[in-house]
C-alpha cells in the first residue's frame, strides 16, 4: 500500500469514527428519552392494571410477539443485504432487496396470523393460567397484539432503510415518537371509563398503526430506492429467505430467552411471577439500551468494511466494539445491581420479592452477551450463517429444556431460568469464536489477547465488588458502590481494557475539546 492509499484508509476510517460517535450520540439521547418516558409509563400502567392484569397483558401479549421470530429471521437479512449494498454503491440492488423484503415480511406477517389464529388461540385458552373471568380480556388483549404484530412486521423494511444509510437521528425521533405516543394513552387510559385491559390494547393498537407511517413516510423521503415497485425478481426474494432459513434457529432461541422463560414461570408459578419475569426484561431492554445504541451505530460499518474488503479495519472496529460495550455496561450495571431493591422500590412500590433476584441475574447475563454483539454482526456481514445458527443457535436454544427439566423433576426454585441461561450463553461465547475463525478468518488468539482477557480481569474485579456490597448496610453499599463506579471500573477500563491506540484517541480527542 503507497502513501497516497495509506492517507486514504486512513481519511476513510477518520470519517467512518466520526459518524459512528455522532450516531451514537442520536442514539443515547434517543436513549435516555425514551428510558425516562418508559419507566414512568410502565409504573402507571401498573398502577392503573394492578399486578394481575399487567401480567395477563405481559404473558399474552409476549407470547403472540413471540411469533416474531418469523420476521426476525429475515429482518437482519435485510439489514444485511441493504448494507452490503451500499458498501458496494449498488442502487439497483439496493431497491431490488427492498421490494422483495417488503412483499416477503407481507407474508411473512399472513403465515404468523395463520398460526395465532390456530396454535396461538389453542395455548391461551388450554395451556395458559389464566383467571376465568378475565379470558375476555385476554382475547382482546390476543388479537389487538396480532394486529400491532402486523404493522411491525410491514415497517421492517423501511426501517432497515433508515439504519442502513446511518439516518439515526430519524431513528431516534421515531423511537421517541413511540414512547411519546405510549405515555399519552396512559393518562388517556386512565379517564375512559372501560376495563382497563382492553382499553390499553386497543390503544396500542392505535400506535402501531401510527408508527408504521412515520416508518414509511421518513424511509420515502430520504432514500428514493425505497419505493415499492410492481416488479420483483424472485431470485433476490429466493436470496433474502436463504439467509433468513438459517437464522430462524437464532430467532428460535431469542423466544427462549425471553418468552420461554416467561411461559415457564406462568406454567409453575403463575401470573404474578410473569409479573416479576417482565419487570426484569424491562430494566434489561432499558440498560442494554447503553450497548446496543453503539452497536446499532457501529453495525452497518461492520457490514460495509466486509463488502469493501477491508479486514484489517474490520478486525480493529470488531475488537473496540466489544470492549467499548462491556466497558460501558459494566459501569451502568453496578451500581442497579448493588441497590436494586431501593430503585425497584423507588419506581414501581410494592413488587414481587423475587423481582429483585431475577434483574440482577438478567444483568449479569447482559454483561456476557454485550461481548458477542459485534460477533453476531461479523457472522451477518459474511453471509455464511448456516454453521454459525445451527450451532451457536442450537447451544442457545438448549436453555429452555435444560430450566424445564430443572423445575420439573427437581423442583428448583424460579431463578434456576435466568441461572440456566448465563451458564448457556458462556458456552455460547466460545462457540462464536470458533465458528467465526472458520467463516470470518477470526484470529481467536488475537481476540482472547486483545478482548476476552481484559474482559475476564474486569469481570472479576465486578464480581468482587458485588460480593462486598450486595449484603452490608447502605451506607457501606454507597461508598462500596461510588468507589467501584468512578474509581476502580474506570481506571481498569483505561489501563487494561482500552489498549495504547484507543487511550491515544481519548487523549487526542480532550485535547481537541480543550483547544475549543
């Protein structure tokens, strides 16, 4: 590479972090916007539902979500196609994978309704452990989550338009959009006179109608690609549903993880432990918020720098991706989980005792699969997915059977769910790697030097302060806890997470700040 290349790359990658940090950015106010909003929305619809009802909702409307997975499997497809696309400045094929996705996700979203419809109404009504006089509800509660289910699935292209093309101040405004629209209907909620259950599904019927426009809408305007046409190429419909039939074992163990286990906590413990179940997917979807905003900006580069070629960027932005996000989790989650029963207490007032053990047992998960983020989009970006979700996908999917047998035949006790998935998801990590090397040309070396090390020091240092923490008095937790947050993380993630290039970039970056 001559001079003039090197000044290239070098201009290109200055370009590509910059975006990356001010997409980030939109996404973390996008964040705390929506964090905020959501937490007060979900205390009041508590209040206004009462625990049985919000568990009802939970249970019901999770599992038709759970049908997601139809359009999982093919949404990160399209997400992948539409990147790689742009990664080689090929509009003609851009808008050919969007009109094939758009027609696909219209039947992909007829199929789910065929088997709510069927299988779906079968385990709500002989499976489900519902109260008699609320099945009504139910029902409602049922079809109003088909519906939003609908709209979901035909918004997914466009809004694979907007993060494939790095619009995610758009994004952001929709996510916001979103919450706004959620928390209106709460208060409105609270002063029409109707069961408060079916009220609440009806109205969220109403969003997700609303959402999908603006989908549609801000998609049209900044990308003229994303137009529907009336001719189709089967072949990149044939393309999209390749790639999507093996992630369906991916999708398969995501309902695991979240709707599983909440079908098996209703199953052998009952609604007010769906309660506690949803509760702590809740704090778990707000806090991972933190990782994923940055991978989501990160995301389509990883892609892009595939399709061009470019390995050894590609290697760099993979290896500060995963300890950008386990560095910024680990700072955020410690002080939730040395103070969870405060802050439980705090917002939502009387909870299910055991809500306390499940969130910080969510959390600590979170901390193992925020180092797999970047893995996951690495194996997308190369298209050879079928070992990657046969294996990785099969591990993960072992988590339900392995709790079922646990609460079944030894009784164990309801936290033996989240304890089971930890374990599956440590397993799990090691497998990515060796599929990757195989797929990706990963040098797992040079990943276990550069990232699973630093991981596991920090990882450590976490466990230590928790244990120091969680059982002594409040004021011992409070200086337990400022001292880990802002003394001992910190300066474990500079000196020993972070390597030489990345503290240089901080450096450069508060000198640029200071010269301002």
């Amino acid at each position: 590479m001559n001079e003039q290349q090197k000044h290239t790359s070098m201009a290109n990658a200055t370009a590509n972090n910059k975006r990356i940090a001010k997409n980030t950015l939109f996404l973390y106010v996008r964040m705390f916007v929506t964090l905020g909003v959501s937490l007060f929305t979900v205390r009041i619809v508590l209040q206004t539902l009462g625990v049985e009802d919000y568990g009802i909702y939970n249970v019901v409307a999770g599992f038709v979500t759970s049908f997601s997975f139809i359009a999982n499997t093919t949404s990160s497809a399209i997400q992948r196609f539409l990147s790689y696309c742009l990664g080689q400045n090929d509009k003609t094929c851009y808008h050919e994978y969007f009109v094939g996705s758009f027609i696909l996700f219209v039947a992909l979203a007829l199929t789910a309704f065929i088997l709510l419809e069927t299988v779906g109404a079968w385990f709500l009504h002989e499976k489900m452990v519902i109260p008699s006089e609320r099945m009504e509800a139910a029902d409602w509660v049922f079809h109003g989550a088909m519906i939003i289910l609908f709209f979901s699935f035909i918004s997914i292209p466009y809004n694979a338009v907007i993060v494939s093309n790095e619009k995610m101040n758009l994004f952001a405004y929709l996510s916001i959009s979103d919450v706004l629209l959620k928390l209106s209907i709460v208060y409105l909620l609270r002063a029409l006179p109707f069961d408060p259950l079916k009220t609440y599904s009806a109205l969220l019927v109403c969003t997700g109608m609303m959402n999908f426009l603006l989908h549609k809408y801000l998609a049209t305007r900044i990308c003229k690609e994303a137009r529907l046409s009336l001719k189709v190429k089967i072949s990149y419909i044939r393309r999209l549903l390749g790639f999507s039939c093996w992630n369906l074992v991916g999708s398969l163990a995501g309902i695991c993880r979240n709707q599983g286990i909440n079908i098996l906590q209703n199953l052998y413990f009952g609604p007010i432990y769906n309660t506690a179940c949803s509760i702590s997917f809740q704090i778990y979807n707000a806090i991972n918020g933190f990782a994923s905003n940055f991978m989501m900006a990160a995301n389509p580069q990883i892609i892009k720098l595939y399709a061009k070629g470019e390995k050894t960027a590609l290697t760099l932005l993979v290896e500060r991706s995963s300890k950008i996000s386990f560095s910024l989790l680990a700072l955020i989650t410690f002080p939730f989980l040395v103070f969870m029963p405060y802050i439980l207490s705090l917002w939502l007032g009387d909870i299910p005792p055991v809500t306390v053990v499940f969130a910080r047992l969510i959390l600590i998960n979170m901390l193992i699969e925020c180092v797999s983020m970047p893995l996951m989009t690495l194996a997308q970006a190369t298209g050879y997915v079928k070992y990657y979700q046969l294996f990785v996908g099969g591990i993960l999917i072992l988590n339900i059977p392995i709790a079922w047998l646990l609460l079944k035949y030894f009784h164990a006790e309801a936290f033996s769910t989240f304890a089971t998935l930890i374990a599956i998801n440590v397993i799990a990590l090691v497998c990515r790697l060796f599929i990757l090397k195989r797929i990706a040309q990963l040098n797992i070396t040079q990943f276990f030097k550069n990232v699973l090390t630093r991981w596991i020091f920090l990882l450590l240092l976490y466990l230590v302060g928790l244990c120091l923490s969680i059982d002594c008095g409040l004021t011992a937790q409070i200086i337990i806890s400022c001292i880990f947050t802002f003394i001992a993380i910190p300066l474990v993630v500079l000196f020993v997470v972070f390597g030489k290039s990345e503290r240089n970039i901080i450096k450069l970056y508060i000198k640029q700040k200071i010269k301002k």
